[in-house]
C-alpha cells in the first residue's frame, strides 16, 4: 500500500483526534465541577411542568386502566389519537429524528415548517381507516408507495437484497437485527433526501432522487451486518478478522476495493459474497459522489472505521485503559457516522450542521451503551459503562460514565442548541424515556442497584432525575415504538415462516408415504405398466404445494380431522400429477424432464403415459369419493365442484396449446394462466372450504386470492425459466423461448415481469385481508411462491 496514501489517511484520523480530545476535556472538567448540574437541574424543573400530572383519585383509577389497554402498535396509536396526544407525540418523535439524524437546528424556521409537514402526512397515515389488523410497512405496503412514486423497480431491487442478506447472515450473527438495521439506514437516507426535494420537482426528478435514495442506503447499511456486526461476532476467526479488516482499510486509503485474493480459513464462500455485495456498493457509492465530497467521504469513512477497530482491539480484562483512550473514539465513530451520510448524499450543509452533528454523536452513543451494557458486559465489550462497571472500585480517575452524559446534555442544550425551548423538551423527553424503558426491561429491582452505582456522584441530582422517572408521562417516541412493532414481526414472521417451512417438509413426508398406488389383482399384461407408469410420475421430487395447501386450509384453518381428509389430498395430487403428465407429451410441450428425471413418455411412450394420465384423474374421483367421514351431500358438492375446476383446467391448456408460437395480449395470457395454474390453487383451497362448509363470501375471498396468487405463481415460473438453475428446478430451463410460447416475460420483459408478479402479489394480499379468519399460513405460502429458486 502507498505510504503517502497511509500518512494522509492517518492525518486526518489524527486531526479528528485532536478535535474529540478538546469536547472531551471541556466534557471532563464540566463533570469534575459538576458545573452541569445546577443548569440542568433548573431545566428538568422548568421541563417536568409538562410532563407531570396531577390527577383527582377517580381520574387516576380510569386513567391506568385505559393506559393498561394501550399495549402494541396499533392500539397505541388509536389511545393517543383518542386522548388528542398523538400530535405531540409525533411532533417531539420527527423533531428529534431532524436532530439526530439530520443535525438540523429546531429553532429554525424552514426545519419547524418541515418538521409540521412530516407530522401531519404521518398523522393521516397512522389514522386512516382501514382493517386494525393491517400490517404496516408490509412488502405489498411498501410495493404499493413505491407504485405512488413510480420507483417499483427499485422496490423490488432492494426487497430482493434484503431477502439475499439476510440468508447470507451466518449463524452466530443476528438476521432480524441485521435486516431491521438495513431497514432502518435506508429509511433514514430516504428520510434525508425526502427533506431536501424542492416542491416543484418534476415527477422524473423526485423519481430519480428516490432511486438513488434507496440504492445509497441499502449500500451504506451493508456496512452494519457486514463490517461492523460481522468483526465483532465470533464467526470469523482471528486471523480472518485481520484480512478481513485489511481489507476495508486498503479500500478506504486507496479509494478502491482490492481483489479478494488467498483467503485462509473456512469461512470463504461467506466473505467471497460478502466481498462482492460490498464492492458493488462501494462503487455505487463512490460513483455517485460529487468531487468535492467524495475526500470528505473517504476521511469520514476512514475516521469511522478506525475508531470502531481501536475500540474493538480492546480488551475488558485491560485495567490500564485511561479516560480518554475509552471516550474519545466514542466520540469519533457516533460523530463520523452521520457525517458519512451526509456526505454519501452530497447533502447540502447548512450553517452549524458540522458542529451540531459532531457534539450529539456522543449522546446517542451513551445512551446505546447504557441501555446496552449488560449484553455488552457478557461479550466482554469495552464500553465507557462496562469498563466503569468492572473497575470503579479500583479505579478511582475513572470518569462516570452516567455522569458525563447529563454533561453531555447540558452542553447541548446550552452551547451548542443555545438554549433553544423545544431542543431542550426533546432532549430531556428522550432522555427520561431512555431511562424509563430500560427500567422496564431489566426490573425495577435491578435498575435501583444500577443507578445506586452510577448515580454516585451527585445524589440530590440523581433523586431529581429519578423523580422524572417514576412520574413523567408524554415522553415516548414513535421511533422506538416502531422498532419494537418491526423486531416483533420481523421475529414473529421468521418463526411463522421457519415453523411453515418445517410444516411444508412434514405434511410433504405423508403425503409422500401415502401416495403410492398398490397393484391390484394381478392380471397379466393388464394392469402393471399403467400402475408402475403412475407412481413413477407420483413418486418424483414434487413440491406437493396444492395437497400441503389443502392440508393447512383443512386441518389449521377449519379444524377439520387430518386422517379424514388424507383421501382429499391425495387426489389432488393424482389430478395436479395427470396435469403433468398430459403436459409434458410430443403431442403438447414435449418435454424431456420433469422433476428432476426423464418424463413419463421418454421412460415408457406417449401411449402409456396418456393411459397413466386418465387412471390417475379416474383414481382421484375414486378418492374423494371415498371421504366417508363428511356428509354425503357436502362431498358430492365437492366433487361436483372438482369437475368443474378440471374442465377449465382443460380448457387452459387448449389455450395454452392454441396459442403455442402466437403473440398473445397481457390479458390472453393472464387468463390463460389462471386457467392453468390459478384454478389449481383455487380447488385446494375451496375443497377443503366446502367441506368445512365455509360462508359463500369467504369462498369468494379465498377464490379471489388464489386467482392473484396462482399467477404470480405462473409469472415466477414464466422468471425461473429465464434466470433460475435447472439443477435446482428439476427441468431444463428455456423451453418457452425455445418453443416460441408466449410468457410474462416475452410480453412484459424481465422488468415488467417482475412488476406484475409483485402486483398480483399485493393483489393476492389485499383478497386475504378479506378472508375473516386468520390464516397466515397463505401469507407465507405466498412469500416463499414469489420468492423461491425452484
């Protein structure tokens, strides 16, 4: 590596340095004075007026019972719009996002112009009517704003990244947190731009800003997983840390990303993705700059970097670490952090925006650490509280680390705000929240012996504080509000979707063990061929997705008895086999493979293979005909109905068969896929439905959806037959271009495709919030039917 390239990167490094160690002296001597405390004391005085109320005793009683009510997301919303205190709560909760994340001023005109703009479209969103169960921030939500915006493209870029990501996070390694960090950048990039567009943007213009917006977040929050969470994980090991991070440090000097080159160790497909995703953003990133910022990016990019790698090097075991060596690259990396975004976007600075952003890194950084400390104590974290934690006994220097963040808060309210009213609510609303939810989580009981250590230092400013505590009210935020709700279904839906995968893979197993058809009286040269023909074609590596979707619908979703519909799912998957078999004839697409292995006619001939076909439809009738334990009447219905479904199935592929080497419309080609692959989803959803005996509405939700889900189903297949692996789908892929069928992606392009597989997707969506019973399973089916390689 160039040594002059290294002196200068280590120049400006130093003089960050140098820059951080003066805030943290001014920050020492006010602790040692205490010269924070009588300033601040005045300002919890004058602020708690808001915030403590006081209430007649039947008032009390009524108004923790409605507060006890007020548990979850939505609820939450509607009590505080109820109680007239959702405006407030979301002006204080923008306000300080503009703070935190934009260093804006609040006293300023423009920003409070903007912050009201923002409260009042979020306003209108969280109160709109609409389903109270209705996911917020849902992929068909986002899918349907990126519509508004004309930036659907992009959308489906990033939910694609977000997907690969998180497969790619390692075991040892969190993938919720790691997808909700990525989320929670490329909102905040997004939030950036989104303040910054002038009202009279063309449509083009606002498009291509949120674009690039979405594009410079997702590559920026790589660097979370994959830098910062990936070398403080114990997935790689030592010696891959050091490649690892020699490598980020020479792309950050040089200004490119060097060549993986001889990795040793075994985590190497992981850093060979991790290494290419990570190029790929960096050269967007670099690529978008404007020249007079991207030094600007490369010295804060650098200056974050190492000071994350200086803090990581420590060691708790370490008592020698002295005061400024634990605070000043907290400084460093919570200042630099957000002045790379900044300088990512090649944002506008407005006058004062350095200074605020490089004072009130450290405030967020010690709350973090606070609120942090004892899973950061159990990984053996340094961190100004865990080491203060370990050593203050021995260590009488040691600053306070509790001590010097009230120090920190009152130099911004007073130097760097200038006293500012609302910047002075906010922070101190923050703060007392930031200690109210830590005491809910660890217990009233623990959180006393915490704050008896760290309150130490000055204990009539500590029972002031904690007076706040016990009895402030209004100083929540939607921001945290919204992490909770997003972890908790980012969790919840992982362990839906794993516990659905795992379902799939169960009812797949007996389904499999019950589908073979046993020989029947042994007549020769009568019977064996077709029987043997027809469990070859059964007994493939099939995905058994209609039989599965039956199961989930009958069993988990009407309660109906498992051993009783086993004969319904079997004929489905003899119907859906028989459909195959026809399929892959000379006579229709000549197919060669199928699941994986040759096609029925290849292996025996087209005569047998169509006799195949008829005895398996003949053996379906035989099994519905044959669910004794529901009346009589319901199943002759049923069948009634799966005639129906299997004359149009019949009719899609004299369609499809018509139309081989014929340009057809979107529309021909959406109804044909309906016929041939909606119809399909739509029995084994409605068999088991009409014999649960369900409303005729429900029916018709249910219908609804499996139409829209059924052709994103035919579109993904329309995409796999392009870009999927045969080795992972069982078939050669090309045959519709090598046999001139039209496709979604003949018609549409890639692109267009793509969009209309996410539009029936949300379609699918909407027809399911109109189903009133909860059935997630069709949420999942219909994630993992747009989302699979196979």
């Amino acid at each position: 590596m160039n040594e002059d390239l290294i002196k200068k990167a280590d120049t400006s490094y130093q003089l960050a340095e140098q820059k951080a160690a003066q805030y943290f002296l001014s920050l020492y001597h006010q602790v040692m004075e205490k010269s924070y405390v009588p300033a601040l004391t005045k300002d919890i005085h004058s602020w708690k007026q808001n915030h403590i109320h006081h209430h007649p005793l039947l008032s009390f009683f009524s108004r923790r019972k409605k507060k006890s009510d007020t548990q979850g997301y939505y609820n939450y919303i509607r009590w505080l719009d109820y109680t007239g205190k959702l405006d407030n709560y979301l002006d204080r909760s923008i306000s300080y996002l503009f703070m935190r994340d934009l260093g804006k001023a609040l006293n300023s005109p423009d920003t409070q112009i903007k912050i009201r703009q923002v409260v009042d479209s979020l306003k209108s969103t969280l109160t709109e009517g609409g389903k109270e169960d209705k996911e917020s921030f849902s992929m068909a939500g986002l899918y349907r704003w990126a519509q508004k915006e004309g930036i659907e493209s992009t959308m489906i870029w990033v939910l694609d990244k977000l997907k690969t990501v998180t497969l790619n996070i390692p075991e040892g390694m969190d993938a919720e947190h790691a997808q909700r960090k990525l989320i929670k950048i490329i909102a905040g990039v997004m939030m950036h731009v989104v303040v910054e567009l002038e009202d009279d943007l063309s449509p083009l213009e606002r498009k291509q800003k949120l674009d690039k917006a979405i594009r410079l977040g997702y590559s920026y929050g790589l660097t979370y997983p994959f830098i910062d969470d990936l070398l403080d994980s114990r997935v790689l090991s030592d010696n891959e840390k050091k490649q690892y991070s020699h490598l980020i440090r020479t792309t950050l000097i040089t200004g490119a990303v060097p060549e993986l080159g001889d990795w040793i160790g075994k985590n190497i497909n992981l850093i060979r993705y991790i290494h290419s995703e990570l190029r790929e953003a960096y050269e967007y990133i670099k690529t978008n700059q404007q020249p007079e910022t991207l030094k600007l990016f490369f010295d804060q990019s650098y200056v974050f970097f190492n000071s994350q790698e200086v803090d990581r090097e420590k060691n708790l075991s370490n008592a020698n670490y002295s005061n400024e060596e634990l605070y000043i690259p907290v400084i460093l990396k919570s200042s630099s952090s957000r002045l790379i975004v900044r300088s990512v976007l090649s944002a506008p600075e407005d006058e004062g925006f350095d200074n605020r952003t490089f004072f009130y890194g450290i405030y967020n950084q010690l709350a973090d650490d606070f609120a942090d400390m004892f899973d950061d104590m159990k990984e053996g974290a340094v961190t100004p509280y865990t080491y203060y934690l370990k050593y203050h006994n021995q260590r009488p220097d040691l600053i306070n680390p509790f001590e010097l963040y009230w120090a920190v808060i009152a130099n911004l309210i007073h130097n760097v705000y200038n006293e500012d009213g609302k910047t002075c609510e906010v922070i101190l609303d923050r703060a007392i929240n930031g200690l109210k939810r830590f005491k809910n989580r660890i217990g009233t009981e623990k959180y006393n012996e915490v704050m008896h250590l760290f309150s130490s230092g000055h204990s009539d400013f500590n029972r002031v504080i904690q007076k706040m505590v016990i009895k402030a009210d209004d100083v929540d935020f939607f921001d945290k509000l919204l992490r909770d709700h997003i972890i908790t279904n980012l969790k919840k839906d992982r362990q839906e979707q794993d516990d659905f995968l795992d379902r799939l893979e169960t009812v797949r197993n007996q389904i499999n063990n019950s589908l073979k058809i046993h020989q029947g009286e042994k007549i020769p040269l009568m019977d064996e061929p077709i029987t043997e023909a027809s469990n070859y074609s059964l007994l493939g590596d099939g995905k058994r997705l209609r039989p599965i979707v039956a199961w989930e619908i009958a069993v988990n979703g009407y309660g109906l008895n498992e051993s009783a519909i086993m004969p319904l799912l079997k004929s489905l998957e003899y119907m859906h086999t028989a459909s195959l078999i026809f399929d892959d004839l000379p006579s229709q697409d000549n197919a060669s493979i199928r699941r994986g292995r040759q096609t029925l006619h290849e292996v025996y001939n087209a005569a047998i293979a169509e006799l195949a076909g008829l005895f398996l439809t003949q053996k379906a009738i035989e099994e519905q005909a044959s669910l004794l334990e529901f009346d009589s009447k319901i199943v002759l219905k049923m069948i009634q109905y799966s005639a129906r479904m299997t004359e149009n199935m019949c009719k899609g592929q004299a369609m499809d068969l018509a139309s081989k080497g014929k340009p057809l419309t979107l529309e021909q080609l959406t109804t044909m896929s309906y016929y041939k692959t909606g119809i399909a989803f739509e029995a084994s959803i409605i068999m088991p439905a009409i014999l649960a005996q369900a409303k005729e509405s429900e029916m018709e939700a249910l219908k609804k959806f499996a139409r829209y889900a059924g052709i994103a189903f035919q579109i993904k297949d329309d995409l796999l037959d392009v870009e999927g692996d045969d080795r992972k789908l069982g078939k050669a892929i090309g045959k519709d271009k090598e046999n001139n069928n039209s496709t979604f992606v003949s018609i549409l392009g890639l692109e267009g495709a793509r969009k209309e597989m996410w539009e029936h997707y949300c379609l699918a969506m909407e027809a399911l919030e109109e189903v009133p019973r909860n059935i997630t399973f069709l949420k999942h089916l219909l994630n993992y039917m747009v989302n699979r390689e196979h």
